[in-house]
C-alpha cells in the first residue's frame, strides 16, 4: 500500500488535512485582526518619534514624552498630534499586509511540519497494519503458522501483531485438535459400523434359513433364533453405548452433583450386574465404609458398571471386589478382579474407543465402556488409573480430588 492509496482509502488522514485548512483559515481571520493592531502600534510609535525629532530628540532615540509634546506644539497648525489615527498615516496598509503575510506564512510553514510528521507517523501504523493484514491472510491458508514481528516494541502495532500470532497459535491448536476429533469420529464410526454390519449379517443369514428352511430341527432353529436375540440385544448395548459417549462428548450431560453415601451408589452399581454375575459365575463383594462425597449417582453407578463388565467379559476372573476409601481431599474408588490381567503394552490403548475390540468377546464392553468411565471419573473431578499384573489380577482405581 503506497501513501496515495493510504490517503484515499483512510478518512483519517484526510480529516486531518481538513483539519489543518479549516485552523489555517480561522488562524488567517484572528491573525488579520491582530495585524491591524500591531501595524496600529507601530504607526503610532512612528509617529511618536518623528514629533520628537520634531521637537530637538535624536533620531536613533527611544522618543520620551517632553520631546514628543514640544514636536506636536510645533506640528499643531498642520493637524498632527500624538494621539491622531494612524491608519491616515502613508505606508499603512503595505506595513499591515507585511505584517499579516510574515505572520501567516509562519504558521502556515509549521504547521506544514507537524502535518508531514504526523501524516508519515499515520502512514507508518497503517504499513504495520497492512503488514498484519497480509499476515492474516496468510494464517487464514495455513492455520497455525508462524507470525513476523510488526511495529515498535509497546507500540499498538507491535501488541496488534502479537495478539495475531497467539490468535494464530490457538487457531493452530483447535485446528489440531478438531482434526484429531475428526479423525477419530472416522475411526469411532468405521468400527461402529464395522460391529453393527457383523451382527446384522448374522442376523439377516439366520433370518433367511428360518424363511426359507421348512424342515428344520427344533433345537436348530432354536440355536438361530438365540443367535439373533444375543446380537440384536448386542447391537442395542452398543448403539446404547455410543449415544451416552457422544453425549458426554458434547457436553449435553445435566448432573446433578449432591453429597451422597459412596457405599449406596457402589452397592447400587453391583446390584444391577447381579444376573451378569450369577451368568458368569462371578463373586462380588462391596467393601466401602460410610463416605459421603458429592457425585451424581445415575452416572457414577454407569462408570463402576461399565469398569466391572469389562472385568466380566475380559479377565476370565472369578471375582471382583469394589473397594473405597477416604483420605484427606482425596477420595478412592477401586475395582479390582483376579483375572489373567492386562498386558502392559494394551495399558495405554485401554480407555480408546473400540481399544481392544479386536480381541474382546463383546462388542460394546470393551473401548467404549471404558472411555465413557474415563469421561465420567473427570467430570467428578478425578481420572483412572490401571494397575495390572499378569496372572494375577487387574485394579482401576478412580480418584476424585474433593
């Protein structure tokens, strides 16, 4: 952007010249009346001093007053006096106009030069700005890049170009992290489907041997219509699962955060497993002294459930033990069973949706169920940590800062 495009297309430096002719013009109509004044003054000291050369002064003399009465005693008959106007005087008008023009012209040279100084000090920000501009235009293409430093150091300029560059930090970073979230929508939503399509194949296949097989056995078309039951009853707990994770995703959770006893909502919790329990032949036992801690019991009771399901379906145990205590601005809840344990290399992967759904035996137990305990532990103000020892047993201790 050159000056004449900066002067056209900002109002700023036009006003200002505006600005400048309308103070000239008030400052010529003031400075033409005190011309008057001051050319008055020295016509009036002109006179003055030819009434006392008039009557015996030297010339190159300031003129005092008995001088100046003798020269008018002596002037008397011609009509000049000391007190006569001296706008009648020969040369008044050229020496008023000298005066007006002198005065004038001053002014008008410095303003000029705080014109020209303020107008290249304007210029000089909107070159910062423009080069903040163009800075922008190029973080708009690629988020996240790096910013060159604009305008003196405390300068407006300077803080404009530095609120761009963290502006362009943290764009960088949401960006990230909408393409890490988008990235792993893709995945969540390719093993959802994945999942989904199993089932519905298996289902679709037992459907179309019962529709189109007459003669089958009894027990066999039993097996079949077992078959569809376990993976419609599948396809419900995952489609079930993946809406509460995508709602906690969201924020869209209203919990309704009271002091409520530990021991209720962990005995809660095990109650509800209690025929998934019986089914695998699993033993539970509640261990949780009288602790009163603020937590939303519907959804505290899902992260305990989902951690001890995993248990079921995953650790080939024959027990598990839910355990709290309290500490001092510390609370722990821990689920532990006495399986075959995780691998140490699966720890970091356990709470990724669909994590070990490869290897799992139930679709929606594994990844889901636990990322969901993940996000419930945090939204109390806590998280998870996984201890496990191979043979021996795994512990997912929850731990709530009060």
């Amino acid at each position: 952007m050159d000056k004449t495009d900066k002067l056209i297309n900002n109002r700023e430096p036009r006003r200002m010249l505006l600005m400048f002719a309308v103070i000239l013009l008030l400052f010529a109509g003031v400075w033409y009346l005190l011309s008057g004044a001051l050319a008055d003054a020295a016509m009036t000291e002109r006179i003055r001093g030819a009434l006392a050369f008039s009557g015996g002064q030297r010339f190159t003399d300031v003129p005092d007053e008995e001088h100046v009465l003798r020269g008018a005693e002596l002037a008397q008959d011609f009509g000049i006096s000391a007190d006569m106007n001296p706008r009648l005087m020969g040369g008044y008008g050229e020496l008023r106009l000298k005066i007006f023009l002198c005065g004038l012209g001053a002014f008008a040279a410095a303003g000029l030069l705080w014109l020209g100084f303020a107008l290249t000090q304007i210029f000089r920000v909107y070159g910062g700005i423009e080069r903040v501009r163009v800075q922008c235009f190029e973080l708009s293409e690629r988020l996240g890049g790096s910013t060159v430093t604009v305008g003196d150091e405390m300068s407006c300029v300077r803080r404009l170009s530095d609120s761009v560059a963290v502006a362009s930090r943290r764009l960088g970073y949401i960006n990230s992290c909408l393409t890490e979230a988008k990235n792993s929508m893709a995945d969540f939503l390719a093993d959802l489907s994945h999942q989904l399509k199993t089932s519905l194949a298996v289902i679709r296949l037992n459907s179309d041997i019962l529709a189109e097989v007459d003669c089958l056995a009894p027990e066999r078309r039993r097996q079949l219509t077992d078959e569809m039951t376990k993976n419609v009853d599948g396809m419900e707990e995952l489609v079930l699962a993946a809406l509460k994770l995508a709602k906690l995703d969201a924020d869209a959770v209203e919990y309704e955060m009271k002091p409520q006893s530990l021991a209720e909502t962990c005995g809660e919790a095990v109650k509800r497993l209690a025929p998934l329990l019986r089914e695998n032949r699993i033993t539970a036992e509640v261990s949780c002294p009288d602790i009163t801690f603020a937590h939303d019991r519907t959804w505290l009771c899902e992260a305990v459930e989902n951690i001890i399901k995993n248990a079921v379906d995953h650790a080939e145990c024959t027990a598990v033990r839910v355990e709290a205590e309290s500490i001092p601005s510390v609370v722990r809840l821990s689920v532990s069973d006495n399986g075959k344990g995780i691998p140490q290399e699966d720890i970091p992967r356990l709470f990724e949706r669909f994590g070990r759904a490869a290897k799992g035996r139930n679709m929606s137990s594994v990844g889901i169920g636990l990322s969901i305990a993940r996000k419930i532990a945090v939204v109390h103000g806590g998280d998870i940590t996984v201890y496990s020892e191979k043979g021996i047993g795994t512990k997912f201790v929850m731990t709530f800062i009060l």
